[in-house]
C-alpha cells in the first residue's frame, strides 16, 4: 500500500482543530505545505500506520474528503 500524503494532510488538519490550531508548545501550528519535510514525512508515516492496521482488521479504511480553504 502506497502512503498517501492527503490522508496525512487530512489528519493534520483535524489535529489542528481538535487542538485549537496550536502546536505542544502554544505556538501556531504551520500551513501543511510549510511543514519541514521530517515533520511531514512523520504525519504521512503516522496515518499510513492507521491506514494498515485499519486494513489488517478487515475494516474498510473510508477516505474523507479534503476540506477547502485555509486557516
């Protein structure tokens, strides 16, 4: 299976709502396109992890749609 970076973004953008749109420390949580490429390739990592297990269950893994605009 192919780590699919929108999913990662999707997750990242749902993480920054849940927390208010501020990272561990407070500050505001960067764009998605202007992540440093570790923190990245973390996020897409992270979700391609959820993503197996999901598959490994037998459970369908269902792919929301990105949503529009920025913060």
């Amino acid at each position: 299976m192919t780590p699919d970076p929108d999913l990662a973004k999707i997750a990242y953008d749902a993480y920054g709502e849940a927390v208010g749109g501020l990272n561990y420390m407070g500050l505001p949580m960067p764009p998605w396109d202007e992540l440093p490429t570790k923190i990245h390739d973390g996020w897409v990592a992270a979700t391609d992890a959820v993503v197996q297990a999901v598959a490994a269950a037998g459970e369908p893994a269902a792919k929301p749609e990105p949503k529009s605009g920025r913060r």
